[in-house]
C-alpha cells in the first residue's frame, strides 16, 4: 500500500497474524518462527485469537 511503511519484523508479524487466524496451532507456528512457544507469547500474544469466543463460535455454527 502507497505510504506504508515496512519495518524489519513486518513479515515476521503478517506470518504470525495469518497464521493465528488460520487456526494453526501455536506449538506449529513458534516452530515454523523459530522460537519457544514462550518467546511467541512475549511477541506475538495480540494476534493469538480468544479462544473461548473461537469454541463458542464454531459450536453455535454446527448448531444453526
């Protein structure tokens, strides 16, 4: 996009973001990154989805 700025974790971050939404497991994803799943947590913790509305969402899908 014009006048966006890209910063060197800018990948690094739309990866996590993407993978997050796309239900990837977090074990999966701090592997593929690289790190502990400690290290994700410390970096990454506000694109990890809440899972509790995740679970009520799905079942309220399957139930409609």
């Amino acid at each position: 996009m014009i006048g966006e700025v890209l910063v060197p974790y800018t990948f690094s971050h739309r990866y996590a973001k993407a993978s997050h939404a796309a239900g990837i497991p977090l074990t999966n994803i701090a592997a593929a990154m690289g790190h502990t799943t400690e290290v994700h947590h410390q970096s990454y913790a506000r694109f990890i989805p809440d899972g509790t509305a995740d679970l009520y969402a799905k079942r309220n899908a399957r139930v409609s």
